[in-house]
C-alpha cells in the first residue's frame, strides 16, 4: 500500500485525488496537512512514500502587493516542503504547476511542444516556475520529482473560467462562434494521471491533458445541451470578440488559443477516463 500526503486541507485538486483514491482503498492510504502555518515543519514526513503538493495560491493577480505573497507560497514554501521530505525519506514529490509558465494565450494559434521555453507573463506564473526549478536540484534516484503543467483544469466544484463559462451556456441564447483552441483536463483525468505517476514511481515533467483540443464555443454548446437547452452559435459579435482579444485578458483567457503538442501527452498507460463531452456530462450533472 502506498501512503500519500496531500499538501492543501481544501485544495480543489487535493480533495479530488483524495476522492479518486478511494476508489482503491485496498492500495492507498491518503492523509492531507495544512500550510497555513508552520505545524508542518513538526510533522513526521518519514512514513509516507510520496507528498502531492498542491498548497499554493491558484489564480493570477496583477495586484504589485500581492507579488511577495505568490513567491513566498508558491516558489519558498514549495522547496522547504520539498527539502523535509528529501531529509525525511519520503520517496517521491509530485508538485502541481501549471501550463501558465509558458504566458497567456493568443489570438493566433499557440502550440507548446518540447521545444518551446517557458516565459511566464505574469509573477504567478514566474513563481511557479523558479519552484520548479529549485525542487528539480533535489531529484535523484533516491527522491523521484515530478512536475506537472497541466492546461485549465475543469470538472464539478471547480471555480474559475469554466465556471463563468456555465454560466453564460444556462443563460444565453446566442454566443460568439470564434475558431480557437485551448488545451483542457477534466479532473478525473489528471486524477488518474496522477495515480500512474505514483504507481509507476515516475519522475520528471510532464503536460497531461484531454484528448480534444476544446473550441470555447463548442464547449458552451455541449453545456447548453447537457441542460436540455440550445444556444445559437453567432458570428455576428467575432469582430467584436478579435478587438477585445488584443485588449484584454478576460477574453484572452476566454477566446485565445494555447495548446500543447498532442505528443507531449502522451503515456505509456491510457489516462483518459473521460472525453469532452462525457467530462461536461459528469460535471453539469
């Protein structure tokens, strides 16, 4: 049996790999520890084999206060879990980072594959990737790191642009028809990724996502239609929509395109439990 730390009490991806988990009580044992002070440092790290660290701050801020607060939480206190859990003997580290270190999105097509260098836009973005590097000098055969970079994240319970997404898709009678792509996860599937990691004792970067790039249209379309409803997609408003892309981040977010190459996702064992619209199916449900 493989025994598990979750870092982050009510971290949204923590509680739901501590769900998915449970459906293989005879394999993991999972027990999950605030950062919010400094108890942790008290805490015996020596009996589990592997810390999910998750704790940190999730959404970007172009406030100038906060940029000290998302380097000390997400870049500090990300390599101080990782330094006590090396010292303690803990075997692997899984750390979330995000798809974020590569920058925003774009009004034309943007395609991240092994070649392209991260360059984060924003210090979210950047504290994100200076953890990445300082918990990368601890791996070794003895300390397995691994660090995601998963795409948007949605699924039941999940806040931020999805959410706003069903929203519009349970109200709205028409929405712009704009032609992008972004690359998604739902929940579940990087639930299962991350179980693999773990059974295989896997180690260094890797970019899960669904299968299907998402067009957000299409996406507003198959939400509608999980709730019996349809909306008309328009592309009266998409002159509109490509000002706007230039102009601001809240439409950047929802119309840009940013996607991985199909080939950075790939793995040696099938992860995707759910497809696009199945994923929307269980999270509208």
């Amino acid at each position: 049996m493989k025994t598990i730390l979750i870092t982050g009490v009510n971290s949204y991806i923590g509680t739901s790999l501590e769900s998915w988990l449970e459906n293989y009580p005879d394999q993991y044992s999972v027990d999950c520890i605030s950062l919010r002070t400094d108890d942790w440092k008290k805490s015996d790290f020596s009996k589990y084999d592997v810390i999910f660290h998750v704790a940190g701050i999730a959404h970007v801020s172009s406030d100038p206060k906060m940029e000290e607060l998302y380097y000390k939480v997400n870049r500090d206190l990300t390599i101080a879990v990782a330094e006590k859990s090396k010292a303690e003997g803990v075997k692997q580290f899984i750390f979330m980072s995000s798809i974020i270190v590569y920058g925003d999105g774009s009004i034309s097509k943007k395609v991240i594959d092994k070649n392209t260098k991260p360059i984060p836009s924003n210090f979210y973005g950047n504290s994100k990737l200076l953890a990445e590097e300082g918990i990368k000098k601890l791996d070794n055969y003895g300390f397995k790191v691994v660090i995601l970079r998963p795409p948007m994240i949605f699924g039941k319970g999940a806040k931020g642009n999805y959410l706003k997404l069903a929203k519009v898709a349970k109200i709205f009678p028409v929405f712009p028809d704009i032609n992008n792509q972004r690359s998604m996860i739902h929940v579940d599937n990087l639930c299962e990724f991350v179980r693999l990691m773990i059974d295989n004792g896997e180690s260094g970067l890797f970019f899960p996502q669904n299968k299907e790039y998402v067009k957000t249209s299409e996406m507003v379309r198959l939400i509608a239609k999980s709730h019996n409803r349809n909306i008309v997609l328009t592309k009266f408003f998409n002159p509109v929509v490509k000002i706007g892309l230039r102009k601001s981040s809240v439409i950047n977010k929802v119309f840009g395109n940013l996607i991985y190459d199909n080939k950075l996702s790939l793995y040696k064992e099938n992860y995707i439990i759910r497809d696009l619209e199945d994923s929307i199916n269980v999270t509208e449900k």
